[in-house]
C-alpha cells in the first residue's frame, strides 16, 4: 500500500500543476516591473512547493521571504483565529509584495495578513493562490492571480497536508474517508 492509495480522487495532475504555474509565472513576470525586485512572500508550510515551482517561472529578479500562520488545529475546518507563527525578515516599506498562498478558503488568514502587511506600506500588496474555495469565502479579500477553483472539498498533496502528512504527493487529490478517519478520528461526530 502507498500514500496513492489513501486518495479518493485527484483534482489536479501534476502535468495540469505545471501548466499552470508557467502561466502564473509568465503572468507575474508581465505584470511587475522588470527592476522593481518585487519580494515574494510564502505563507507556510502549504505553500512551499508552490512558491519553489512558481519563483523559478518568474523571470524577473525578485526576492523570497516566509511568514507562518496558524489557524487549523489539526481538523478538517479552521478554527476562525489566526495567529502569526513567523513574520517577514524584510522591510517591505515602498516594496512590490506578492503574498504566495497554498488556498484561500473562508479567506481568513489571508484578510488577516493582508491587514497586517498593509500597514507596513508596501507600494503594492498582490495576492497569488494555488487553490482558491470560492463557495466557502467568507472574507471578501482580492485575489490576483489563481491557479484552480475548487469544489468544497478537503485536500491533500503539492504542500497541503493532513495532520502533517501527504504533503508530498506530487497532485492536488482529496483523501479517503478511511485516511480521515485514521487520523483525525471521526471530524464528523465532532
């Protein structure tokens, strides 16, 4: 038995991944100015593979930094409170930032940071999603540039885990309901 085998169904192939952080990259690299070296921010840890496939399309110099949140407690829906985990190591004062998230679900944490690196005056703040969940948004929080929409459906692979697990399937799948089980216990009896 394999990781493969705990997946019910896979929403996005790694072929369709790749095609599309090309298109991101090729999309990122018209839109900022060639010497603007804007400062890409990965919001970890789901976004870490994304950031590395998505920064080595962009053809412009740019930096990378990291910041952590936490709002899931190891179920299968957020908690509603986000706490910053890590923040930035830069300035971003008059820098072009372009926030890197994994998926943009209830739209939480990303209003949350949002607000955050706001007030730090960055000359443009760009938001830039693997996943976007527009039937759950709860937040209404702009998103500039979006891989997929998604069904409501939990999901697993390319940076996305479940309790830590998983994360390093090479596609987007939603698991079965036995790997649930198995290491959440019953999410729906809670």
């Amino acid at each position: 038995m394999t990781m493969h085998d705990d997946v019910a169904k896979i929403l996005v192939t790694e072929a369709n991944l790749q095609a599309r952080i090309v298109e991101l990259g090729a999309a990122l690299s018209a839109d900022l100015a060639p010497d603007s070296r804007p400062l890409f921010v990965c919001i970890l840890k789901g976004a870490y593979m994304f950031l590395s496939d998505l920064t080595r399309q962009v053809s412009i110099p740019h930096e990378v930094d990291f910041m952590a949140t936490s709002a899931y407690g190891g179920g299968l829906d957020s908690r509603g409170v986000v706490r910053l985990m890590l923040d930035l190591k830069a300035n971003i004062r008059g820098r072009h930032v372009v926030v890197v998230e994994d998926i943009v679900d209830r739209g939480g944490t990303i209003n949350y940071l949002l607000r955050l690196l706001e007030e730090r005056h960055p000359a443009s703040l760009r938001v830039c999603t693997l996943l976007n969940k527009p039937s759950r948004r709860e937040f209404n929080v702009p998103l500039a540039y979006v891989g997929f929409d998604i069904p409501n459906e939990f999901v697993i692979g390319y940076g996305l885990d479940i309790d830590e697990m998983y994360r390093n399937l090479p596609y987007i799948g939603v698991p079965t309901p036995a790997l649930v089980e198995r290491l959440l216990g019953n999410p729906a009896r809670e």
